[in-house]
C-alpha cells in the first residue's frame, strides 16, 4: 500500500471476513426459491406411493394376453375403471382388464398396461353401444387387446423416483423450481432455509430529491437508492431503502438509527474528501469504521465498519462513493459478494471472457480500472469498444454497457486489437452461447 491504496481483492477480504452467514427460518415453498437450503431432507415414504399406470390404457395380466396380435386379439371382459386418484374395488381377476388412466394405482393381480392405441377401443366405440351419459365409463364390457407386452411395461414401480428414507436434498443446495417441486411431492408445506438478507439502503446529500419531486436550483434526482435496492434484490436480498439523509449530524443520525436492525446497511455518498460530508463523522461516532482508498477505477473512496445497534450487537456497514456509476460497480465488486456470503451462497462470478480490443484505453495512475464496454460476438470471437466517457458520473455507460473491461493496475494502456479480459455485466451471460 505504498500510495496509501488497497488493492480490490484485500479489501474484499477483509470484508468477507467480518460478515457471518444469517441464521435459518422456516419459509412457505411459495417463498423459497433461490433460497439455500438450512436442512437435510430424506423421503418420508417412496414416490411414487404405490405402482400405477403410466399409460391410458387397460391394466393385465402379462401372460393372460401373450398371444394377442392384430390378427388375431385377445378378448378380455372388462371388470372396473381407475381414474387417478381412486383405486379398484377389489383386485384384477384372471383372464380380465380394468380400464385405467395415467397415474392411477395398479390394481392388484395386474402387471401390465396396454395403451388404447393398441387395444380396438376405438372401433367398438364407433361401432358400438353409445356411452352412457355423464359415465367414466367407455361403455364397454368387453376389449380386444392386439399386442403381447413383456410383464411390467407401462407401468411405474413404487419408489421409481424416490426411496423412502432417501436422502432426496442436502443442506446447502440452492433451491430452484425442480426442488421446490421435489419438496412439495414429499408433502413438505415449509422448509428451512437461510434468510434473506435484509440491506438498508442510505443515499446522503443536500442535493438529493426523489423522483417525482420538483427539483430546486443546484438540486439532482437520488438515483443510487434505485440502482442499489435494485442491485440488491437482483442478489435475492431484500432491501429497505431508507429517506435521504441530509448533510447535517442530526438528520444522519436519526437515518441510521432507522435502519439499524437490517443485516447490512450500505450508505451512498459521503466519502470523499468533500467540505459538507459529515457521514464519517457520524458513522465513526455510531461505529467503529475504516476509510480505505481502493485501488480501483472507478470507485477509490469506500468506507467499512460495524454500526452499533441499541443492543450493543453490530450490524456491517459499507459506505459506497456517491458518483453513480462508483455506486454500481463497488456493490458488484464488494457488496454482492459480501450479501451472498450472508445467505450462504456461492458466489458465481460474472463470466469473463477474451475480447478484441477495438479502441485503446489509457489506464492513468495504475489503478484497476472497470471501463465500460460494449461485446460483441462475430464468428466465433469477441470484440469490445467503449461506450464514451467514462466519468464516474456517466450513468448512461451503465445502460449502454454488456460488459466491463478489466484493464489491470500495471498496464498503463491496452491497445487496439489486444485480447482483453472483459467480465459480463448480469444479464449479458447469453453473449456466451450467442
Ligand atoms: P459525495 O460523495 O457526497 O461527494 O457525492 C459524489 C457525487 O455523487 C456528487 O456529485 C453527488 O451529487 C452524487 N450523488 C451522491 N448521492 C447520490 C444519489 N443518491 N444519487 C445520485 N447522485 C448522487
Ligand atoms: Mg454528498
């Protein structure tokens, strides 16, 4: 740190280190996608519960039909009918069928299930007595069946997906739709899961008024608590986004203590070297707080600490720089890293990829350096320009942006037509498959 810098990669560790994984709740399924797993989960009973048709059909005995063919059928009385979710009366009799539909419990005796396709069904139907009004029932006593089917076919076994006692999902794995669907099929209504993190959400500043408000002289519109609240719910956190803060000790105050009892509290503005930021101030006085300069472009100024809650426990603070893109890039870099490490998730980097460089880029006090870039993909390769300026205040680039280019602390320039390491920004993983 001769310059008074810490590199990107120390200062997320000593982030990492001080923030812990949440404690577990018991969730609704409806609540628990993307969530990770706080239990084991074993199979209270086999899946499928009992063996049942595959098919639409009629349930047989394997060798009662092992002459049948299209010349010559085998004729079997029909006995019952088994829609899903019933089961037969009594079990199958020898030398009989019971029409049977997908899902529905095998009947005892039975083995097999032959398709109506391959039954005459449909011609003693059109030939046939007319069905009975409102019946389950085709109507039929009796059906031809015009295949020999090895004992078994169309039908699924109990336990076929899952065992009983099985280990079906394991702690720690994050839940996604299959699971949730899993979980419900074994009659789970709740399931543990590590909480959501909650992150307050500060912007500070005079300046600041919120959309839908008329803007004064010299006023701006508060766009970080928007990029950030939005950030932070793309990370699968919920975030309380708090009022502005005004720049004076006892608006700050009041703000912070509000939101004091969230797992993360991420602040906006108010640590740089300006004349009017009290925010170190104040937060050093609720906390005990770092003040780093990180070696990276953009967003060199960034705060850490812990803010003392009334109980005396402690809740993590970043303070991230105010210019908007700083904002953007610093929650990327620091804080989803860190709100994932709370909700017990790995943290699957943005895809890097090589790019071709189209435009140099000047790197010009060796910082790191996030420039924005556009991708594309032409054949089987990538090539990357810049979307303009890259003032830390050019919102905008975000927009334009599918990537950043990462250009690093000891290349003071990157020249056109060099391969670049390029992270994609969410949402732009497609690129890769495009
Ligand atoms: P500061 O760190 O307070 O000096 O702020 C740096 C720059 O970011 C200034 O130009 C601020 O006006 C701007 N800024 C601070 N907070 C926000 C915000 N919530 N939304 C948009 N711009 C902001
Ligand atoms: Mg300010």
């Amino acid at each position: 740190m001769a310059d008074g810098m810490m590199s990107v990669e120390e200062a997320l560790e000593r982030i990492l280190a001080q923030v812990d994984i949440l404690s577990t709740a018991e969730v609704s399924l409806a609540d628990a996608l993307d969530r990770v797993l706080a239990e084991d989960i074993d199979a209270p009973f086999d899946i499928p519960q009992v063996a049942n048709s595959g098919m639409d059909g009629y349930a047989v005995r394997a060798e009662d039909i092992r002459n049948a063919s299209a010349h010559s059928p085998v004729v079997l009385p029909i006995t019952g009918q088994i829609a899903a979710g019933y089961v037969a009366e009594g079990a199958l009799a020898p030398g009989a069928t019971m029409r049977i539909m997908t899902g529905a419990p095998i009947p005892e005796g039975a083995d097999t299930v032959v398709p109506f396709e391959e039954t005459d069904e449909l011609d003693r139907r059109r030939g046939g007595p007319a069905r009975p009004a409102g019946g389950l029932a085709s109507g039929l006593r009796e059906i031809g069946v015009r295949v020999a089917l090895p004992r078994g076919v169309n039908v699924r076994p109990a336990g076929e997906d899952v065992r009983k006692g099985a280990r079906v999902l394991r702690r720690g794995e994050l839940l996604r739709a299959a699971h949730l669907g899993v979980l419900a099929s074994l009659g789970k209504a709740t399931v543990r899961v590590i909480r959501p993190a909650v992150v307050a959400i500060l912007s500070t500043g005079d300046e600041l008024r919120e959309p839908g408000e008329p803007l004064g002289p010299g006023q701006i519109y508060n766009s970080n608590s928007y990029t950030l609240a939005a950030l932070t719910r793309a990370c699968g956190a919920t975030p309380l986004v708090l009022p502005i803060a005004r720049d004076n000790v006892e608006d700050l105050t009041a703000k912070i203590a509000s939101g004091l009892d969230a797992d993360l509290f991420i602040t906006s503005a108010g640590v740089s070297t300006g004349e009017y930021d009290l925010v170190k101030d104040v937060l050093t006085r609720r906390g005990s707080m770092d003040f780093w300069r990180v070696r990276m472009r953009p967003g060199r100024p960034l705060a850490f600490g812990m803010l003392r809650r009334p109980d005396g426990s402690q809740v993590p603070h970043l303070g991230l720089p105010g210019n908007t893109v700083s904002t953007l890039i610093t929650f990327d870099q620091f804080v989803r890293p860190a709100i994932f490490k709370m909700m017990g998730k790995p943290l699957i980097p943005h895809p890097t990829i090589h790019a071709v460089l189209e435009e140099p880029f000047q790197n010009r006090d060796g910082r790191r350096c996030f420039v924005r870039a556009v991708v594309e993909k032409r054949g089987e390769r990538f090539y990357a320009r810049l979307t303009g300026s890259q003032g830390s205040n050019i919102l905008t680039s975000m927009v334009l942006a599918n990537g950043l280019l990462v250009v690093p602390e000891d290349r003071a320039r990157v020249e056109v037509g060099e391969e670049a390491t390029v992270q994609l920004l969410e949402g732009y993983e497609s690129l890769l498959f495009s």
